[in-house]
C-alpha cells in the first residue's frame, strides 16, 4: 500500500505540474503575441484616454478589444488581473517531483560516476542533493548579477543576452560534468526555469504592485519598473521552449548519455530560443523563416552530433545479418551478466532496497524480455548509464559482453 500511495502521490504531482505549467506558458505566449500584435488607435477618443495599443481579435464566436495604455486610466479598476500563481504552482510542484524522483535516490539518480571529474564521481548521496540544490540556486544568482550588472537600466539588453547564452552553455557543460546525464538535462532547465519563476516572483511582480501603487496614488510611476519587469520577461519568453525540451528529454537516452550531451543540450536549447524569435516577430507583423531555418540548422547539428556511427549492417535494403565474429557474446551470456546487475530492479518484484516496481515498467528476468529491448540494453550499457551510478558495480568486461552480443 505504501509503494501504491508514493506512486499515486507522484503521479497526481506530475499532472498538477504539467496543468500549471501549461497555463503559465499559454497565458505567457498569449500576451508576448498580445503585446506584439498591438497597433496605434485610430479613435481620438481611444488616444485622449491614453490608449498606446490595442488589437481587435475574434475567438469563440465573438470579438474582443484589447487595450493598453501608456499611463493610469481614468478608473483604475480594484479586480486587475495578476499573474503568479500559475509560475509559482508550477515551480513549486516541479521542484517536489525533483525531490521525489531524484533527490529521494541521489546515488542512483544524481551521482555521475563516469564524470572526468573524480571528486565528482565520488560523491555521496547526500552531498549530490547538496550540490544539487546550490546548483539550482547559484544558477538563479549569477543570472540576477548578469542582468543587474550589464544592463541594470535596459539600455545593454543586447550584451545582456549574449552573457545569458553563454551562462546557459556553462550551465549545461558543468551540469553533464557534475550529475548523471538525465538529471544533467533536467537540471540545466529546473535553472532556466528558476530563473523564469524568481524573475516573476523577485521583480516583475513587485514592480508591478508599485506601478499601480503610484497610479492610485496619483504619482508617477517609476518608469526603470516597467521596462525591467520586461527585460525579464523577454528573457522567459526565449527560456520557454528549450525549458519544455529539456523536462521531456529524460524519455531519450541518446541525448543525455552521450559523450558530448551538454552540446547536444546547448544546441537544442538555442534552437528552441530562435524558433520562439520566429513567432514573437510573427505576432509583431514581421514574418521571417530565416528564424525557421537557423533554429532547424540547430537541431540537424544536434542530429549529427547525437546520432550512433553508420553501421553497414544496418544499411537499408540489406536483410542479411552480420556473421558473429570469435568474440560475439550470446544470449546465455548476456542474460548471465542482467541476472547479477540489472534484475535486482528491473523485476516483477525488486530486491534493491527502496525499488518498489521496476523502473518505466522493463523488466529483464525471461530472454524474451531481455531480446525484446536489446537495443536499447545495448545502448545504456555502453554509454555506462545504466546501472543507475553503477550501483551494482558492472566491470569493463561484462560490458564488452553486451556489446558484442549478436542479438
């Protein structure tokens, strides 16, 4: 009952984060297009108002008129419309699946015993949560610095995304050196996405709450308010899309175990960011499909980077198998070395302590299990990211073994 009650728990958490994130994305994307869609009105009465934008759109059945104005309207309304919860519920309930599915096991999940760094390899589970957790918050600090210091006045934006590309690649780099690869993926953007939430929580919202302070006060407001309030949330509108990427990237072994992963996360991310462009200028009247083109050009690098070396064998058009050589393993072997590594917790029923069902459902006790998912065995074992942290200690020898299985 306990496994059941975890596993329903996480489950519930996970659809709750995706609702939240959904929203906070939808209603982000929609009012970057709101934004960028406005044109200057043509009612007198409209500019005498103060109106500096305002878009006509039909949806629904029926039309609306959206405005924007340039200072206080004449009736500053009390049930304005705010919008926090949706980055907050989903950071907060991002973060606790983080603790369940990763920070509750950090020997399995966290620890990168292939690391080039043997510090890192060697850490413990409780200092990879610790590490961890300064990571996410270093992260969100020297993001703050980069944005306070370059351009504290939004006059240097354009510098200022440059150091937060190459924060970004630092990010990724550090993090495939100092977590497991799956959990490298998904830190790299649970910073972004720290960023994104802190920025709403830290300084688009208090500025906000000052502006309409001011406005009912009858003062003006303090413009440097407006324009960082969106500085920052330009920022998050070019982190949205690789963030998105990079939480469903735990689904794809090929990315996060490769040798070169944190290129092949760099890359993905910036393809995710110029496609973003592509549509922000779209909304602003402004089609350009060279955004297209360069964010394609980002992700066939990604391509090329990730993909296995051509194999002959596995050319089209040839149906015929590739005669084992001396040193092919068979199946008895490959089963033997699953037997004493890998069945402790992909089973029916798991004996490694904590493993209460088999991770993503696979199981390895029957050959047809085992030849069911060769490729993907054959992959992980390769790449040494499985056994999780190599918990059950694999030697070099029995993943030659795998390797030269003629499945």
């Amino acid at each position: 009952m306990q496994a059941f009650i975890l596993d329903f728990v996480n489950f519930m958490l996970r659809w709750l984060h995706v609702i939240a994130a959904i929203a906070w994305i939808g209603e982000s994307i929609y009012f970057v297009m709101l934004d960028n869609s406005l044109r200057k009105p043509k009612s007198a009465n409209c500019i005498k108002k103060g109106v500096a934008g305002e878009m006509w759109a039909v949806h629904g059945g029926g039309f609306y008129h959206n405005q924007k104005y340039a200072s206080s309207p004449e009736d500053l309304p009390e049930d304005l419309h705010w919008s926090f919860w949706k980055a907050y519920t989903t950071w907060l309930s991002g973060f606790a699946l983080f603790i369940i599915l990763y920070m509750a096991q950090p020997s399995f999940y966290l620890v990168n015993p292939n690391s080039s760094w043997a510090w890192a390899a060697e850490l413990t589970g409780w200092q990879a949560n610790g590490l961890a957790l300064i990571f996410l918050l270093m992260g969100w600090v020297i993001y703050n610095e980069l944005c306070k210091r370059i351009s504290p006045n939004m006059d240097r934006d354009g510098l200022l995304s440059i150091a937060v590309g190459v924060l970004v690649v630092a990010v990724a780099y550090l993090s495939t050196q100092l977590f497991a690869g799956r959990a490298a993926f998904l830190l790299t953007g649970a910073v972004m996405a720290t960023a994104m939430s802190a920025n709403v929580f830290f300084w688009i919202i208090p500025g906000q709450r000052r502006i309409v302070k001011a406005m009912k006060a009858g003062e003006a407001p303090n413009p440097l308010d407006g324009k960082r309030g969106k500085q920052r949330s330009v920022h998050n509108t070019y982190f949205t899309l690789p963030v998105v990427l990079l939480m469903i990237s735990n689904h794809y072994a090929f990315s996060y175990t490769h040798d070169q992963a944190w290129i092949i996360m760099a890359l993905l991310i910036f393809g995710g960011a110029v496609i973003r462009q592509f549509f922000v200028l779209m909304h602003a009247g402004k089609t350009q499909p060279g955004y297209l083109v360069a964010g394609a050009v980002f992700i066939l690098a990604a391509f090329w980077v990730s993909a296995p070396p051509f194999d002959e064998a596995d050319s089209s058009g040839s149906a015929q198998a590739v005669e084992a050589g001396p040193g092919a393993a068979t199946l008895a072997d490959v089963s033997a070395v699953m037997s004493q590594h890998c069945v402790v917790c992909h089973a029916e029923e798991p004996t490694y302590p904590g493993i209460t069902a088999a991770p993503a459902g696979q199981m390895f006790e029957t050959d047809a299990q085992i030849t069911g998912q060769a490729a993907k065995i054959k992959e992980v074992v390769a790449s040494k990211y499985m056994p999780l942290g190599n918990v059950t200690q694999m030697t070099e020898a029995e993943r030659e073994i795998i390797a030269n299985w003629d499945e």
